[in-house]
C-alpha cells in the first residue's frame, strides 16, 4: 500500500475531528497554526465554552412564593382586612417576620418564614428583580438540590446573623440573595482554571456588584446589613463545598467536559447547618 503524502491527503478527513474539537473548546484563536491548509473558522465568534448545565426549575417557584406571599398582606392592607382581630401592622409578626424574642421562646420557624416576607413594594421588588437575574444562572450551575440547598442555607444564615447582632425585627430574601452572589463566586473561583478570562470577568462583575450593594446598605437606615454578610459568607462558604468542578475527560475521544463534585460536599454542607442550630442555641441575642 502506497503512504498517502501530506500534500495529498484531503481536508475532508480532518474536518470532523477537527469540528468534534471545537464543539468541545472553542474554535481556534487567531495566530494558532492550522493543521493542514489553511485556519477556517466553524463555530461562530460569540460561541462559549458549553458546559453540562443542569435545567432550572425550582427558582420559578421561590420567585412564584415571594411574589404571591407578599400580596397576602397588601392585599389584606388595601381592603382594610383583620385576620381573628390582629392589626394590619401586626400582620407580618403573625406571618412570621424575625423577631428575636419570639425566637428566644422557641418559635425558629421564623427563620425560614421571614424570608418570604417584604415590608414594601420596593423591597419586593428589588429582592424578586434580583433573583429573576441571579436564580436561574445560579441552579442551572449547581442543579436543583444544590441550588436549594444554597438559597435556604443561606437565608437561614442571614437571619441567624441578623438575629445575634440586631435586636430590630426584619423580613425579606435578601440573605439568601446575597448566598446566591457568593454561591456564584465561589463557582465561579473554583472553576478559574478551566474557563479562565469568563472567570476573571465574571468574578470581577460579582465583586463589584456586593461593594455597591454593601455600600448601599450601611449607607441607608433600617437595612439589616448582618443579614446580607451573613448570607453572603455562607452562600461562598456552601457553594465552594457544592459547586461542580468541571474537568477535562482526556480518556475519551474527544475529550469532554465532565461535572464532579467535591466527595464530602454534602457533609461539610450539613456541617454547616449545625453550625448555625449551636450558634442559635449557645449565643444570646440583643432582644428587643
């Protein structure tokens, strides 16, 4: 059998190699040689790296649950409405808002219900814009389970914190809002090696965005700002145990991208829950 000589051999051969490869890192960069001919472009110009993304589900229903629970009591504000003789102004007490003596008492459920809760249109609204833009970015990372886990575990640390440094009764998903913000940094500092300048950028953008909305806060009255570095030091905390690491799978042709985790992510996330159950059950709050 005669060798086929370079000058010889067809660019159609290489074609789907070379298109397999670049459906998995990219077309080539200007200034790299080509492999035979000359360099053409396949994928377009705006083409991202396509990572193994989970599908979204759960973030519709939270931003469903905010929404829908704070029209309970405006609507009940509007027509003027008493639930078994309670005040309207007492309304978000009795659905459930942060208040630390009822807490001390026993009531904790109230960590978790006031993160449903919202003081103003304003407040929810701004808190539902930000998980419109942070929510689905977030789970389609970390997929569903994960995604839960982060959002609560860190509205549950936003309000621990809120509770062990503020005596002043507080509602809203701001605390796991800020999770969500260090949820995406730590995946996106975890995976800093693989998607490089998207990192960069990326973490750039969210380092950014918590000095505006840190600034904000200390710089208008009744924000609970313990709430926000809580939910925020636990969301980085939680989503570096949870964030999938992606990897380059060489021992297959071609090579893919795989999602892994870390093997004891789960139980440093549970080690962290209890963390939070022995600093409400130890420390004292400034009650109001």
């Amino acid at each position: 059998m005669e060798a086929m000589t370079e000058p010889d051999r067809k660019d159609d051969d290489i074609e789907p190699v070379l298109r397999n490869f670049e459906q998995e890192f990219g077309p080539r960069r200007e200034g790299e040689p080509p492999v035979y001919g000359e360099a053409r472009p396949i994928a377009p110009p705006s083409y991202r790296l396509a990572l193994p993304f989970e599908p979204v589900r759960a973030v519709w229903v939270l931003l469903a649950l905010n929404i829908a629970i704070f029209a309970i009591p405006a609507l009940l504000q509007i027509f003027r409405v008493t639930i078994n003789g309670i005040p309207i102004d007492d309304l978000l007490f009795a659905l459930g808002q942060k208040e630390n003596q009822a807490i001390y008492d026993g009531q904790y459920y109230r960590f978790i219900t006031s993160m449903f809760l919202h003081a103003g249109l304003l407040h929810i609204g701004f808190n539902a814009w930000a998980l419109y833009v942070l929510g689905p970015e977030s789970e389609r990372i970390y997929g569903t389970p994960r995604f839960l886990a982060l959002y609560f575990l860190a509205g549950l640390a936003g309000g621990v914190a809120s509770y062990l440094r503020s005596p002043i009764a507080a509602v809203g998903a701001s605390g796991a809002i800020f999770g969500l913000i260090g949820g995406l940094a730590a995946f996106y500092y975890s995976s800093r090696k693989l998607l490089g300048e998207i990192s960069r950028q990326q973490l750039g953008s969210l380092i950014t965005v918590i000095m505006i909305n840190l600034f904000i806060g200390f710089s208008t009255p009744r924000i609970d700002n313990n709430a926000h570095i809580g939910g925020l030091v636990s969301g980085a905390l939680v989503g570096w145990l949870l964030a999938p690491r992606f990897e380059l799978d060489d021992r297959l042709f071609p090579p893919r991208i795989v999602r892994r985790g870390l093997a004891w992510g789960w139980a440093g996330t549970l080690a962290v829950l209890a963390l939070l159950v022995l600093l409400v059950k130890t420390m004292y709050p400034p009650i109001q």
